[in-house]
C-alpha cells in the first residue's frame, strides 16, 4: 500500500483541503494520511475564518507519520502563515519522496488563506523543494508578479514559476476563457493538458483535488508527465459530478470512478 500524506488545512465543508486530498487519495488506492496545518470556517457560500495551529502542533503531527509510517509522496496546500510555511519546509527539506506543492493563497471565493508575508517564505523556503508545483493564475502572479491574461501567457508564467527553484511547474489555466489549459514544464520538457470546459459552476475543492491526484499518481510510480494527466483525467470527471450542496458553489465528486457519488 502506497502511502501519501498531506499538508494543509482542514475544510468544514468537507469540499477541499484535508477533506478533499483524502478523498482523492482513497479513490486512487493510496494510503492517505494528514498533517493539520490551519482549521477553517467553510462552507458553500465562502470562508468565514481560519486558524492555524501552532507550530509545534504541527511539526508533532509531520514527526509522527514521517517517524514511524513513512510516505510514498507528500502534497501540502493551505499553510497560512510564515511560521508553518518555514517549519513544514524544513521537516521536509531532505526527504527522497516526490514533493507537490499547491501555493495556496486564495479560497475558490476570493477570500485569503495566506498571510501577505507568508508569500516570500513560500516562495524561498518551499517553492525550491517542490517536485511539481501546481499554481493558478492568481497565484502565479503572487509568486513572480506575471500576470496571464490569455493561453499565450502560459509559457512566459511557466519560466517565471521555474525561476524559483520547482523541479517541474503546472501552470493552471483555469481562470481563462474557453477550454481548461494547463501547462506542464521542467525547462525541457513541456506539455500542454487540455479538457473541455464543462457547464458546472460546483468547482470547489479542484485545486486541491488535482494536486493530491498528481501526488498518488507519483507515490504509484508513475513518472510527471504520466501522473499529471492521470490526475488531469481524473479532476475533469470530478469537476462533470459536481454538484450542489448548500446555497453557493458545491464540490466536485471525488467518488465519480466508483459508481457511488458522494451524493450516494
């Protein structure tokens, strides 16, 4: 049994962060386990806050797992501020594991999840340690200050991204217009993942779908390229059974290639 664990924040709603990465990781037939970086108050309609927990908390948790059961891969996403993003870097600085990076800095709804000056420790204490590194647009612009308004833009963001030390970088293009277009580089290699753009507004939890996707598909062996369009497919599908579950955006269907949604 292949082991993945992920870093991030716990969502209420139970459509991304922790929740969203476990599902993703059952319906690929790894281990899943987690380190509570941040707690949030979540639900459909948006965030209502969030706290993160104390450093030592977190570290305890990362010591326990990496100590004892071990990992095939790690993905972290929401760590809030400059403290955890140092602490999870340096427990991880090292390792032999495929690393997954999800730069989280902004919720499905606009609203914040990291500290305005978490973004440089991210950017110099994580951000170099990553196998793949998976931002959207927003994020792409917080990190490099390369703002994409259109496909041709996704090459230049993809240089700025890998100028900060990523061993690969996906470039999301979600946030644009017509098909969903990602990117996918290592300075050598590029690929471009395209799917159609599906009538669906219940997207919560994508990001971090995706990113635990790529993540087992590493821990399965797979190589980058491999990994990222098996978790390419597998989101799309997700993002196809969304559907909704409060007054705002619901979630995707992390539980669609079993024949038995999450809406049972």
């Amino acid at each position: 049994m292949k082991r993945v664990l992920t870093v991030a924040g716990s969502d209420s709603g139970g459509g991304a962060g922790i929740q969203a990465d476990l599902k993703t990781m059952l319906a690929h037939g790894v281990h899943g386990m987690s380190v509570v970086a941040a707690v949030t108050a979540q639900n459909s309609i948006g965030v209502q806050g969030y706290w993160e927990l104390p450093v030592e908390a977190v570290v305890a948790q990362l010591d326990s797992v990496l100590d004892d059961i071990g990992v095939d891969a790690v993905k972290t996403g929401m760590l809030a501020s400059p403290a955890l993003v140092r602490a999870v870097a340096d427990r991880l600085r090292g390792g032999t594991a495929p690393l997954v990076v999800d730069p989280v800095g902004v919720s499905k709804h606009g609203d914040p999840l990291l500290q305005a000056d978490a973004v440089e420790v991210l950017r110099r204490e994580l951000v170099p340690l990553a196998t793949v590194l998976t931002p959207n647009l927003p994020e792409v612009e917080q990190l490099t200050g390369v703002r994409v308004e259109d496909e041709a833009g996704l090459p230049r963001a993809a240089e700025a991204v890998l100028a900060l030390g990523p061993r690969w970088v996906l470039v999301k293009g979600g946030h644009l217009a017509g098909e969903a277009v990602d990117l996918l580089t290592d300075g050598t290699v590029t690929q471009v993942f395209r799917a159609p753009r599906l009538d669906n507004r219940h997207t919560h939890g994508t990001g971090c779908t995706l990113a635990s996707a790529i993540a087992s598909r590493l821990a399965l062996g797979d190589d980058v390229p491999s990994a990222v369009a098996a978790a390419k497919e597998y989101v799309t599908g997700a993002i196809r059974g969304g559907f909704a579950l409060g007054a705002g955006i619901g979630p995707v269907d992390h539980g669609w290639r079993q024949g038995s949604s999450e809406r049972g």
